[in-house]
C-alpha cells in the first residue's frame, strides 16, 4: 500500500443505525479516521418535555427496537427513583429475567449474524444458509428462545409492553415460566455450548490488534451487573450512578450526529468487554470456562475480542436465567398490581447495562408528574471516540496490507462494538478519500 | 424468478427490520419464495431495481427526501412498514414544537450543524402503494402482506377500532381499571395486544377513517385527566394526523 490512503465506507452494512468510515492518510502521515455519524437526529430529549410518567418509558423505548427492552427499563427506573415509586421484589426478578433475555437475543444476533459473516468472509449470514445450514437454525433457535422470555414477560420482545412504572401490567402465569426453564435448559444450553465451539473455530479470523483504554461498566456487589450497581471506571474505581455527568462529559464533534463522550482519558470502552475486564469473577463458573476455551482472557485489551465476551455473557444469563425462574417459583408468583402513587418529585437517574454498554436516563419531573427535562446517554455514543482512538493506532499498523483488507479490517473492527445508532442518533460508512 | 425484495431504513429505531430477523420460524422458507436482494441491516449486498421496496422511518432530513425518491424510482411495489413510514409515528412530535427550539435542546448552540425537517411519513413525498401499520409492525402483519403481493393479490386494509378485538378477546375495558386508552379511535388489526396485557392502547396503528376526536377527548376527560392531557395522549403517535 501506498503512503496515500483514501477510505470512504458509505452507510456500513451489518450494523444497527447509519455511519460512515472515513481515513484519509497522506505521505505516510494519517489526517483523519473516523467514524462519522450520519444518522438523521430525533431529538427524543425535546420530545419528551411536557410528557407524563405513564408515557415516558413508551417513547423512550422507540429510540431503538434491537435495544427496546433495556431502554424501557432503564427509564422505568429513572422515573421510579425521581417519583419514589418502590418496586416488589418480584418486579425486581421479572426485570432481571427480562434484561438476560434481551442480552442473549442482542448478543447471539451479533455474533452470529452480524459478525460471523467477517470471519467466514461473506456479506452476510444468507450465503451461510447453504453452506452452514445447522449453525443458522441453531442461531434462530436461541434467538427465538431469547425473543419468547420477551413475548412471555413483557408481551412483546420489540417495544415491550407490560413493564410500566412500579411494576408489571401483567404476570407471567407459572405454567410459563416453567416451560421457559425447561427449554433454558434442554435447548438454549446445549445450543449455547455448541456456540462455544462455533466460535472457538472461527477465533483464528480474529484480528491481533491491543490498545489498552479505559474500561466503564456498572458494578454490582453481589452480582455480574446488568440491571443496576455503581458506575466502575478501570481508572478511577466507583461512583453512585447519580453522578454519571461527571463520568460521561458528552462533547459535539462535527462528523457524528451522536455527541461523543470522555473520562479519564481522551476516549473509554463500554460494552462486552468492559463488563468482562471489570466483572468477569462473578460470571458463573461455566461462562468462565467458555471464556477460557474461546481464548478470552482478563483482561483483554483487544476490541475485536468484544463479540467473544458477549457469547461468554450469553452462557452467563442462561444460567442466571434458570436461576431467576427457581426463585420465582419457589417464592410463589403474586398478582401484583404496578405501585403508581408517586411519593415526590424531581430529579432521578436510571443506569443499567444493555448489551452495548451502559446507558443512564436522567428525568426531571413536576409535580404533576410531567417531564421537564429529560436526558439520555447512550453506550454507543459513549464508544465513538474509543472507536475513533482505535482506529488511529490499527491504521498505521496494518497500512502494509491492501485498501481492501484494511477497510474490511476497519468495518469489522466497526461492527465489533456491535454499534447501535439509532441509539445514538443512527449510524456507518467508510470513506476512503483518495 | 423469485420477486426481488428490498428493505430501507430512514428515521426510526430499526424495530420492524428487527421483527423480521425474529421471524425466525419462518425466515426459511420466507427465503424460498422472495430474493431479498438489499437489506443494510443484516447484509452487505446492494442492488439497482426492487420489485417490492419495505421502508422503514419517516422523512426527516434532506438527505431523507432524495434516497427516498431514488428508491421510488427503482421500485414497482413501495411499501411503507410501520408507524414512522405511515405517519410520521413518535417522531413526528416533534413537529408539535418550533424546530430551532428543538434542536437547540438537544445540541445548544451547535445546531446549526445538523439539518433537520419536520419528520414526515413516506406517503407524503412519494406514492406509497401499501402499508403496515403499526409500533412495531407486527410479524402477521407483514407475513400476509407479503404473501399477497408474492401471490399478486389485493392486501386488505383494516378499518374498525382496537376496541373490537379487544372485545372478542373479552378483555375487561382497561377504563373499569382507571386507564385512559385510545383504543376507540385507534385503528385495528393488532389482536388488542396492549390491552389484552393489561396495557392501555397507545394509538400506535394509527387514527381510524372518522375517528370521533370530541366523544374521544370527552371519555378520557370524564375519567380524571385534563383536556390538555388528553389531547396530548392522542398525539403520543399521531402528532401528524389528529385534527383537534
């Protein structure tokens, strides 16, 4: 390869969202690489001014259907803690079961129809059709599983609908959850063990490309943190997740529709991997082994290894899945009615992990229970300049290769955060300029 | 020869693209009967002519209304796919504000950075042929549509109000449980998902033909909200539609 270089991705494929990939390297010296966020803006923080609390988790859901779920929840908490509305214990456990639901489904999407392809070298999971026939229905078979604790607790995997603030509009019938850990067990975990060794087989297309940067998920004491903790830097320790602002210091960059955020240092890793370098030992001890036959190790520096942590996660909540459902059982499920009496009013902070990272919205309500002001910060966003960062180091390092292999090295690196624009407004495409 | 279909996203959250990746009992044979030949989201490939073209989102950008026109160029069958395509869905609330007022809350005084039109549904910019309706759309929904235009006949169009379903589905009126639901306006064809779970209907298929705003408004006002609440609620989805 020259020491000119011109790459211009227009819209990248296999991602959630619009964005662009854009380097541009002249005489050996890199001026830009970027991804550019190309995704049209929908100002869901103007929206929802002058909204009531009954609607607030309906829209905040539509701000992305692969991410529904964690976006419903993580507002239902945000509007619970400014209104003091107290949830059950069982409310609690059903949010749980559905959050491991929604990371086995967004997970298992990634990985196997998303990023699989890169490896195998296709443009998509069709042509695997043909060719690995047992591998795509095993891939639909987990997927529908995860998407059926969506159907069977919120109604709806897509835009859930029984989850509302102080509780659930309905309660899954015991009958069902039964069922459900009958197929957790005798389908999802062979499947997801089988997944293991699909996996292990394609490890060799994983690029080897390190940078070390700063790793933010939740933290949880007693548990691998997905729904609630405190917010962990790599860095800098903990913090309450009621000073998130302190943490994501969002800042405009012109080439992104979607406001990019810093910490400690000029970019930071939120997702898969991050949960995996700050949490790893309280996986349960068959996703550690999983992590260990896929070549997973703490803590990992690679963000390409990013889709490897999400099928150790998957491993994880089926388990964790199983063990919800006990615990329901054995407590006794009661039809509760949702707890919407608020106690106050103000401000309140909801966070919890989605699969792409950690999200926080942030409502302020009158005392009518009407949002004021309303703000959202999106893990894919909080990715883009750890992303940009990355692409810096990889660049230079693989500009001995062809224009071809590098922007495929680019738009797998890309797809690897499993970006989520429509989250963060939309988003890829890769320009070479040349 | 297989019709070639293809799927376009624009403003939206990508849901009803999700929902056909989670056909996953029927994406199989689906693939017998139609060559999906362009589908960003989940492959690479890219074609120059569709037989059937499934947009996602509404119109809200510049960019939005030349792609959009393009691809009704290139198409023989357009079809709008959910409630950001149809009407504008929860986008389209934000049309209820001043644009630059907008804009200024979400990104201050880089606005100017971020061109923005008032989010609009497909049909009103290019002819759309048929629809489906609904946040998310739903996975029947699209099945038969897509098997009528395979089969080369007429799609039917639903127009009686979600409260009919939800009575053949005897649920009990979410209004004896203190809810304020939009089913009676609200256009049908969704089993009465929301209700028959317990959750009011949030008016996301869409208005009926002649929806009564004024019996409406007076239902949900007699069961303790304010009119200006009320009104609002209607808009949740339908902020291009309701003509109050």
């Amino acid at each position: 390869m020259s020491q000119d270089l011109n790459i211009k991705v227009h819209h990248l494929t296999r991602v959630e969202g619009h964005g662009n990939i854009v380097v541009n390297m002249k005489d050996g010296v890199l001026e830009k690489a970027h991804l550019s966020i190309v995704e049209p803006p929908r100002f869901f923080e103007a929206m929802m001014k002058g909204r009531s609390f009954h609607e607030a988790a309906i829209i905040t859901s539509r701000i992305c259907g692969i991410c529904s779920l964690g976006h419903q929840i993580t507002s239902l908490v945000a509007t619970e803690d400014a209104l003091g509305l107290e949830i059950s214990e069982q409310t609690e456990l059903l949010r749980k079961l559905l959050v491991n639901g929604a990371t086995l489904q967004s997970n298992v999407l990634h990985a196997y129809f998303l990023a699989a392809p890169d490896f195998l070298k296709v443009g998509s999971v069709f042509p695997l059709i043909a060719t690995h026939k047992d591998v795509v229905l095993r891939a639909l078979r987990m997927k529908r599983l995860a998407n059926d604790i969506g159907d069977i607790v919120s109604g709806r995997a897509v835009h859930p609908i029984t989850p509302v603030p102080g509780g659930f509009t309905r309660i899954p019938e015991k009958s069902e959850l039964v069922e459900l850990k009958r197929r957790l067990l005798e389908e999802a975990l062979p499947d997801g063990i089988a997944t293991i060794e699909t996996m292990k087989s394609l490890a060799g297309a994983i690029p080897q490309f390190e940078r070390e940067t700063e790793y933010i998920s939740l933290k949880h004491p007693d548990e691998y943190a997905l729904y609630q903790g405190d917010i962990f830097s790599s860095d800098s320790g903990a913090q309450d997740v009621h000073n998130y602002l302190d943490v994501t210091n969002e800042f405009i960059v012109d080439h992104s529709t979607s406001k990019h955020a810093r910490f400690n240092r000029s970019s930071y890793f939120v997702g898969a991997l991050a949960r995996w370098n700050n949490n790893h030992t309280q996986l349960v001890p068959e996703a550690l082994e999983a992590a260990e036959a896929m070549g997973l190790k703490p803590n990992c520096y690679n963000p390409y290894m990013n889709t490897i942590a999400q099928v150790v996660e998957a491993v994880h909540v089926i388990f964790d899945s199983v063990r919800i459902i006990d615990t329901l059982l054995e407590k006794g499920l009661k039809n509760e009615k949702p707890n919407q009496t608020p106690t106050r009013y103000g401000r309140g902070i909801g966070s919890n992990e989605v699969p792409r990272g950690i999200l926080f919205h942030d409502y302020t309500y009158d005392k009518k229970g009407s949002i004021v002001e309303a703000n959202c910060i999106i893990p894919t966003g909080q990715n883009l300049a750890n992303i940009d960062d990355d692409m810096k180091k990889l660049v230079p390092e693989i500009i001995a290769k062809s224009k071809e292999e590098i922007t495929a090295d680019l738009e797998m690196l890309v797809r690897a955060y499993d970006p989520c624009i429509s989250c963060s407004v939309h988003m890829l495409d890769v320009d070479f300029i040349e | 020869m297989k019709p070639k279909v293809a799927f376009f996203d624009f403003t939206s959250c990508e849901g009803c693209q999700l929902n056909k990746l989670n056909l996953e009992n029927d994406l199989l044979d689906i693939l017998k009967h139609v060559e999906i030949v362009e589908f960003r989201e989940a492959m690479d490939d890219k074609a120059d002519a569709y037989d059937i073209a499934f947009i996602e989102g509404s119109i809200s950008s510049p960019s939005c209304v030349e792609r959009i026109h393009d691809i009704r160029r290139r198409s023989k069958i357009l079809v709008a796919l959910g409630s950001c395509a149809v009407n504008g869905g929860v986008n389209a609330m934000k049309n209820l504000q001043p644009i630059d007022e907008v804009r200024e809350t979400v990104y201050g005084e880089d606005k100017y950075l971020f061109a923005t039109l008032p989010a609009m549904s497909v049909s009103s910019i290019v002819k759309v042929d048929y629809e489906v309706r609904g946040c998310p759309m739903t996975q029947q929904d699209f099945l038969k549509l897509l098997v009528s235009l395979v089969l080369g006949k007429q799609a039917p169009r639903y127009d009686s109000p979600v409260c009919v379903e939800c009575k053949l589905s005897e649920n009990e009126c979410l209004y004896n449980r203190g809810m304020v639901c939009l089913g009676p306006i609200t256009r049908g064809g969704c089993d009465a998902i929301c209700p028959s779970f317990g959750q009011f209907c949030t008016g996301c298929r869409g208005l009926l033909d002649e929806p009564n705003y004024i019996g409406m408004l007076e239902v949900m006002t007699n069961h303790g909200i304010s009119l200006d609440e009320a009104k609002k609620r209607m808009l949740l989805f339908n902020s291009n539609e309701v003509q109050l």
